[in-house]
C-alpha cells in the first residue's frame, strides 16, 4: 500500500539533504532535448530550483546505484536483471539531464556517494532473494514517484514543472511493473501517488 504524503513534508524531504531523502530511484528515457527553456536560462528564484534539483539528483544517484546492487547481487534471474538494467539507464538518463539543468542554472550538481554507502545505507545485506530487491526498488521508485510530484509546486520556474512530471511518470512506470512482478493488488482507491 503507498502511504499517503501530504505536499508541506515532501517538500519538507525534498527541501532537505540529499543523503537523508532515501527514494529512488529506480518508460519514457527523456532525452537532452527534453530540457526545459529554464533550465538554459536562469531567471526567478534559481537558487530554490537549483536546491530542489539536486535533491532530486540524489535521489537518481541512489537509484541508479540501487540497481547496480541488484544487479551484482547475482539474485536477479536474466529477464529480470535486463528489466532493472533498463530502469537504471532511464535513472542515468535523468541524472544527466538534472546535471546539465543544475549547470544551466549555475549552480553545482551534487556527487554521487559511493556505491559501498549506498549499500549501507540501502542495507543491501538484507538482500537474500530476488523479491527482496525488488521490494527495496519498488520503495524507492514509489518514493522518488512521490518526491517528483511533491516538488512540481514548488519549484520557480514554471518550464521545471513539465521536466519533473515526465520524471514522475518514469518512477510510476517502474513502480507499476515492479508491483505487478512481485503481485501486488491494485490499489482500489486513487489517486494511487502523490
């Protein structure tokens, strides 16, 4: 069941550190193109924009390092290692275009940590079987799902808005293959994020 944010606290998580926001993650790979005009011509409040982006590329770091835990985890069979394979290129793909919009708006893009961190801090030892890293991916992508969508509003510019809704419905897309792999109902009441 996907727990239900109200807007104030994931702004809230979004606002704050990228270390301690723990979603993630992990259909549409949006290409360099895709960059909103904002993102190539600061104007507004770019030092609030430039905050949120990069909690937001904290985010894609520790999706895309969660997926590479899966992936070496040798617990994935082969269909499913090339699924997780492909989620984590649309979370590279992300995590490029955050960069260059991050850059475009003069600010800094926050680094990855390291992917031993992330193993810790993902508790990657807990990973016996292939159900178990699909629960952590299914959590990250339903959290990254919620922070994208928390973060439209507040954001300044109002071109970042369509660039994270497309994010948005990435990390929905994961998440709903990831749910119907691992059997999990459908919700019966919508909205289903958010």
């Amino acid at each position: 069941m996907i727990e239900d944010i109200n807007m104030q606290s994931r702004r809230k998580l979004l606002v704050g550190s990228a270390t301690t926001l723990s979603a993630a993650g992990l259909a549409v790979v949006l290409g360099s193109t895709a960059l909103p005009r904002a993102a190539r011509a600061a104007s507004g409040n770019a030092a609030q924009d430039i905050q949120l982006l990069n909690a937001a590329l904290g985010l894609e770091h520790e999706g895309i390092a969660a997926y590479q835990l899966g992936a070496e985890s040798k617990l994935l069979k082969p269909d499913v290692l090339k699924v997780a394979v492909t989620f984590q290129g649309h979370h590279k793909q992300h995590r490029d275009d955050l960069v260059a919009a991050i850059t475009k708006l003069g600010g800094k893009p926050v680094a990855a940590k390291s992917n031993f961190d992330y193993a810790k801090e993902l508790n990657a030892a807990s990973l016996k079987s292939q159900t178990d890293v699909l629960r952590l991916a299914l959590k990250l992508e339903t959290g990254a799902t919620n922070a994208y969508l928390g973060v439209i509003p507040s954001l300044d510019q109002s071109d970042l808005y369509l660039f994270a809704a497309r994010v948005a419905g990435d990390e929905a897309f994961h998440a709903a293959v990831l749910g119907s792999v691992l059997g999990e109902p459908i919700p019966e009441k919508a909205p289903l994020f958010g």
